[in-house]
C-alpha cells in the first residue's frame, strides 16, 4: 500500500490529507490519529465549548470529505519510526510509507509542582475541554496561571459565565512575548472591566493543599483560594517520536526549507516543524491554525511535482478575549519601532524594522489587519502619517 503517512489529525494533518488528493496525488493517503473524533478545529475549545454544556466539537471538515479524496482515517499511536526501512509502527503492526509526515503537534506544559492534582486542568485538544468542563460545574473561583492567548481567552470566557476568576502571570504585563505594551493595557482593562483579577509580575511561592486537590496559590501577598486552577503557560512540540527516530530536533523538528526532515522521506509540518523563517532570518517554530494548513498545502504541492519552491508564507494569528478580537500579521521579532493609531474603539499597531514594515496588531479593526496581510507580502511599508490615519487611508496607498 505505502504511499503517503500522515502522523496527526490536528489542523495540518488533515489539510494535507485532502490536499494532497486535490493536488493530483495518486498514491494512498493514511491519516493516523490517537483520537476517535473527526478531525476538529481547536480554538472553539477555551471559548464556546466551555461556555455551552452542549456544544460539540466543530469538525475540520465531514468524514465524507476525507471518503471523498480517498484517504484513509486510521486511529492508533504510532510507538516507532524506522526511517531505514520506510515503516512505521502502529499499536504493534507495520505499516510501510513512501513518504511520512510528522504533524504531532505540541503538548502543554505543566508546573511540575501542580503535576496530578486532581483540580489542576490545561486545555489543549478535547479531552481536556472535556474535563475542563465537566470539572467547571463544581467551581466558583477559578485561578488561571499564565497570561498568554489561552489563559486570557478562557478567563473572558469563564468571567462571562459568573465565575470569580483570577489571572495570575509573572512577566510585568499580560502577552508580554506576542504584544505590544499597547495592546496588553487595552486588553488588561478590558479584562477587569469583566470582572477578571489580574495579577501581573506575580511568582507564586507554594501552594496549599487538601489531599489531591489545590486550594490556594502563595505569593508575596498572600494566599489566592481556589476551586480550580487552569495552566495555559505555553507548549513545547511534540518531538519524542521523531528523537526516537533519530530525526533532527532542537525546539521542534529541524527541516529545510521544503519542511524536509533530517531523514530521508521525512517531512514535518504544523506546531512540531521547526523552519526557516523568511521574516526572522532563523528556523522557528510558528504555533498558528494558519501556519498549519498553509504548510500542509505547500507541501501537498511539493508531493505532487507541482511545488519547487521553498515554503514562504505571511504569518498571521488570531485571538479572541471576550469582546475583543486581537489580530496579528507578520512576526516583529526585528522589530526596533513602533507607530500606534488609537481611536478609542480600534487600535492598530504597526511593527517597523528600521523603516520597514514588519508587523501588524489591531483590535477590533479587521480591515486593517487585511491590508497589512497584503502589505507584508508585497513587502510595502505606508508612510507614518498614512498609517496614524486609518484603515481606509492604508487601502488607498495600497491600491493607488
């Protein structure tokens, strides 16, 4: 059979499952997943999904799709790779590749002071929404621990649904790595105006306990009491199978341009892929439902003859926190300035290396994170005053 294996049926793996059909693959296509779902999308999880008793997984796309492209949905865990042979391992059976994919993903962290507790909860795929939920019932004051798109996602989401909820981070401000000190005081007085603590520049210094269960953060100040705690301090790929495999690692899976692996008929795509940057100069890991599916097309592409390029992609992420729906374009690690348009209702700020655009974040102003997509790939930059005017004003040099 061999043809393409896919490892993992997040948002990369199941696009290039379809992909690859409609690029003109003609060999077989087996997707292996741990889970017994539909491939489904994750970002619902640490909003509706925990808000709504009901609410079920939104799947990527209908089984009938994947039927459709002939691929074949296989669930199992892969326990070994054998890059010499072209054979993966599959709960204890063989199963033969041409080409393999690694798109594992990533797994939370946790604090290993926390490890087991039985109130202790991270969210990721939908098991942990699942138990998230399931959990919430039963708790009134919430503590989340991290600051990041998860944490503050999920603290808007519970705040919305009547729980007391603390946010505890340790940088000075809340998004310190992905955001603007702008857009953190925008987003940090939103948050308290829903009823959310927020605890920045927060260590904690112990926990108390009740058996297996948490009930209180110590810090300099004081104890926090709580029925539940949420972790959202990030995710580190999933890299063990490949290690195992002798598959290049350093923070994720190393590959070339083309998202080919260290080994030979190896590729990696998704949150494990660790690739050159054309933005940043460097290999890094992009953690985005974009990045994702972006990849898996291009390679679609590549397997199918029909792609020789590297892949280049503008990067862009979304998060939305109660009211407000952050939109970044582009990556500012370069960055050395910044210009910022405020109206009150919609900011916008623009990332400039020297005098070149290099990244967009707004609020609540789609319109301008559109065009800075389009500015970024045409490698355009406005001049200042046209930036500070508006989204209209940006579209308008655009296109004159």
């Amino acid at each position: 059979m061999s043809g393409v294996v896919i490892i993992g049926a997040g948002h990369a793996g199941s696009q290039l499952a379809v992909s690859l059909r409609a690029e003109g693959y003609a060999g077989a296509v087996t997707l292996i997943d741990a889970s017994d779902a539909l491939p489904y999308h994750k970002p619902p999880l640490s909003k509706t999904f925990l808000k709504d008793p009901t609410a079920l997984p939104q799947p990527l796309r209908a089984a009938a799709a994947y039927e459709a492209a002939g691929v074949l949905r296989r669930r199992g865990i892969v326990t070994a790779i054998d890059t010499a042979a072209r054979v993966v391992t599959v709960d204890g059976e063989a199963l033969g590749y041409d080409d393999l994919i690694l798109a594992t993903g990533a797994r939370n962290r946790m604090l290993p002071e926390l490890q087991g507790a039985e109130n202790v909860h991270s969210l990721r795929d939908l098991a942990d929404a699942e138990r998230l939920r399931a959990a919430l019932a039963g708790a009134d004051r919430v503590t989340v621990i991290g600051g990041g798109f998860i944490g503050l996602e999920s603290a808007a989401a519970l705040a919305g649904m009547g729980k007391s909820v603390t946010v505890l981070e340790a940088a000075p401000r809340v998004l310190a790595r992905v955001a603007a000190p702008e857009t953190s005081a925008r987003v940090q007085a939103v948050l308290a105006g829903l009823g959310v603590i927020l605890r920045t520049g927060f260590m904690a210094q112990g926990y108390r306990r009740d058996g297996a269960r948490v009930t209180a953060v110590t810090g300099a100040e004081g104890e926090i009491p709580c029925d539940l705690i949420l972790v959202g301090i990030g995710a580190a790929a999933d890299t063990a199978l490949a290690r195992a495999s002798g598959i290049a690692c350093n923070q994720g899976i190393l590959t070339d341009g083309h998202l080919r692996t260290s080994a030979p008929h190896v590729w990696a795509i998704g949150d494990v892929a660790e690739t050159p940057h054309w933005q940043a100069d460097a290999a890094l890991r992009v953690e985005s439902v974009q990045n994702a599916t972006d990849q898996a097309r291009h390679l679609a592409r590549t397997l199918s003859g029909a792609e020789t390029d590297p892949f280049r992609s503008v990067p862009w992420f979304w998060s939305d926190i109660g009211p407000l729906k952050l939109q970044i374009a582009g990556l500012s690690v370069k960055a050395d300035r910044r210009v910022v348009r405020d109206d009150g209702a919609r900011l916008a700020v623009f990332h400039l290396a020297g005098n070149r655009l290099v990244s967009l974040e707004s609020l609540n102003s789609p319109a301008d994170h559109m065009i800075a997509r389009q500015l970024l790939e045409a490698g355009r930059t406005p001049p200042e005053a046209v930036m500070q005017d508006s989204p209209a004003a940006l579209k308008a040099w655009l296109q004159g």
